[in-house]
C-alpha cells in the first residue's frame, strides 16, 4: 500500500517557508498557551502510559461523549482517543475498507477517504454537492451512488470546507441509505460547536449502529498542537480493532496531550472556551461576508458552521491566485480551492485571531482582485 500525497497537503508543504504577513483562511480558532492550563495541571503527573487505559484517559472520555451529546446512549468504551480525527478516520478507514470495495465521499470535502480508497484498491465514487445549491449534500445522488459493495461512506458535518451543516433529517436519511446495504457512515466533526445558523447536529454515532463520529480538540479549541482527537462506535469490534492497529501506529496515548485535552474539556472551560470562540468567529465572518460582497470578481455561500468557507473566483485560476498573493508584494496566505477539487476557487477562515492579521490580508487581496490581470 502506497498512499499519495493530496493536494491540501501539498500546497502546506510548498508554502512552509512563504513566512507571509497575513492569512486569509485560518481553518482554526485563536490557540491558546500553555500557562492557561498551568493552574490545572499536576506538576508530578508521571509522563508514562503504564496504568493508563489504552482507549484513552477516562475523564476524557467522558467529556468526549458528553460534549457529543452521547452520554445517554453511547459508553466510555465506545470511545477512543486518537492523535487527532484523521489518525481516528485513518483508523476506521484502514480496518473497514478491502481492495475492491466501495467507498462513497463528497465533493468539496476533507479529501483523506479519496488518498486512503486509492492505496487501498479501492474503488471511490465521488457525490458533488453544487454551489448552486448552497452546498447541500444531494441525497438522492449519494443513494444512488451506493451499491451492495459500499463498505463505507464518508462525509463531514459541518463540511470541510463549505459549512453546510446537515439536519438530524437529512443524517437520519444518510443513516437509512447506508444501512440498506450494511455499509459503515464516518461523520467527521471537527467543526461541531461553531454553528452559525441552528445548533449542533446530532453525532451519528447516536442514530446508527455502524455509525461513527469522529473528532478533536484542534479546531474550534485551536487545540491542534495537542494532536488528541476521538472516534467514537457502539460497535465494540470496530473499536477494539482500531486499539490494535493504533498500537501499531502511533502506539498508546499522548498522555500530556490528553491531561491537557481533558482540562481544555471541562464544562466550564469548554463552555467559556466555545462562547469566545463562537463570538470572535461570528464578528470575522460577517467581516469576510461584507469583503465579499465588495468585491466584483467574488462570491460565496456564507458558511452555516465552522470557521471556513469557500468563495469562487470569476475567471481567475484559484492556484494563480493563491500563489500571486502569497508573493510580493502582498505576502499573504491562502488556499487555493484545488486543494479540495475546486479550481476556480480559495478558502476563506475566520480563525487565527489577532495573529491572522486578516484586515491587512482583505485589504491586500483586494488590491490583487482589484489589479488582477492575466
């Protein structure tokens, strides 16, 4: 098995050493530092995983199901914690999906199932949600898209990159569709909490046995050095064999990462945490909203959740674009849309805080649509 590179992640690495002056698309809230949690933390905890759980730290894993809402249907051992959702996603995908099976995903959307399908010899099959549309996921097309050899489906919520946010209706539908032939429903949510419009969606793993949620503490708690995520299955052998294959991987816990996720977790931090993030979030993305608006060669569907959005470019290639306005003399960052199969596109973000410097980035890109020239 030889898994290729996407484009997202070529594009960060191509640009490491940009050292740009602003961002235009930070995909995560404003990070906290490390004396935030000092007054929590025990100066003589042990950093060793002798004694520990292997599924993760058990307060964490509460928190994890109480923050999903799952704690009236869902156990501590229905949960694991990862390095991350995509080690989670990698974990579920790796231990599902055989060569020839079916996998069904989105189009925008995180595009680690479309690099995990091919090294595995799987066969993809690929749903677009139009931007004419509002983003919407095409149901419809995702039931006919699945067969009697869809092993899996894999979509997120709110989506990555759009902020479409799917209804408890429309999940229990994707529920129904999946179960028709028995495949397994991944619902990535790393954005839950920050919704704009309505309030958070149920987590799959809650409406459908085979379902199962996966998250993490990197983005809308900007937690993403930390690298603790989650899945969480009521399918006990799902969970077990992604123990057995993380212990070949990245083997046990992070134990610091998880002390400190599990402070980060706590119903009073999180709750204050998510409240300054969601207000911080809501006065950038009505900012990025009016910028939009002012410009001529720009549109969007205004993001539902979550802390980016895509916007497309008229007439103007979103890789040229990105990389002239990462040059001088503009020196700001963001990503072009091809990142997720969207050429004529780039990501906008609300997060990073003050850090983004995002006013000098929207002034800057401005200058570039304003000059632009071919």
């Amino acid at each position: 098995m030889k898994v290729k590179i996407h484009t997202l992640f070529q594009y960060l690495l191509d640009t490491t050493e940009a050292d740009p002056e602003a961002f235009v698309g930070f995909s995560l809230s404003e990070s906290p530092r490390l004396g935030e949690f000092m007054d929590a933390l025990d100066p003589a905890l042990p950093l060793d995983w002798n004694q520990k759980s292997f599924r993760g730290l058990p307060a964490l894993r509460r928190h994890v199901m109480d923050r999903a809402g799952l704690s009236d249907v869902c156990k501590p051992d229905d949960v694991l914690i990862t390095a991350g959702a995509a080690e989670a996603n990698y974990l579920a995908f790796m231990q599902l999906v055989q060569p020839g099976d079916e996998v069904v995903t989105e189009r925008p959307g995180w595009p680690q199932a479309g690099v995990l399908a091919e090294a595995v010899g799987a066969t993809l099959k690929v749903v677009d949600r139009e931007e004419s549309a509002g983003w919407v996921l095409p149901l419809d097309e995702v039931e006919a898209a699945v067969t009697e050899r869809t092993q899996l489906i894999f979509v997120t919520n709110p989506n990555n990159p759009t902020g479409r946010l799917m209804t408890r209706a429309e999940l229990e539908r994707l529920a129904q569709i999946a179960d028709r032939v028995g495949a397994w429903l991944v619902v990535d949510e790393v954005y839950a909490g920050l919704e704009w419009n309505g309030s958070r969606a149920p987590s799959i793993a809650g409406l459908y046995p085979r379902g199962i949620t996966t998250g993490s503490v990197s983005k809308a708690l900007g937690l993403q050095g930390l690298r603790t995520g989650w899945m969480i299955c009521r399918d006990p052998d799902l969970i077990w064999d992604a123990i057995i294959l993380r212990e070949n991987s990245s083997e046990i816990m992070n134990i610091l990462g998880e002390v400190i996720a599990e402070i980060a977790l706590r119903p009073d931090r999180y709750n204050q945490s998510m409240k300054t993030a969601r207000a911080d979030g809501m006065k950038t993305l009505e900012r990025l909203d009016r910028f939009v608006a002012e410009q001529p060669r720009l549109d969007w569907v205004k993001p539902q959740a979550g802390l980016i959005g895509l916007a497309r470019l008229d007439g103007i290639d979103g890789d040229v674009f990105a990389k002239r306005l990462l040059a001088d003399p503009y020196r700001t960052f963001l990503l072009p849309g091809s990142s997720y199969g969207m050429q004529n596109h780039v990501r906008l973000g609300v997060g990073g805080g003050a850090a983004a410097n995002l006013d000098l980035g929207l002034e800057r890109m401005g200058e570039l649509l304003a000059n632009w020239q071919t």
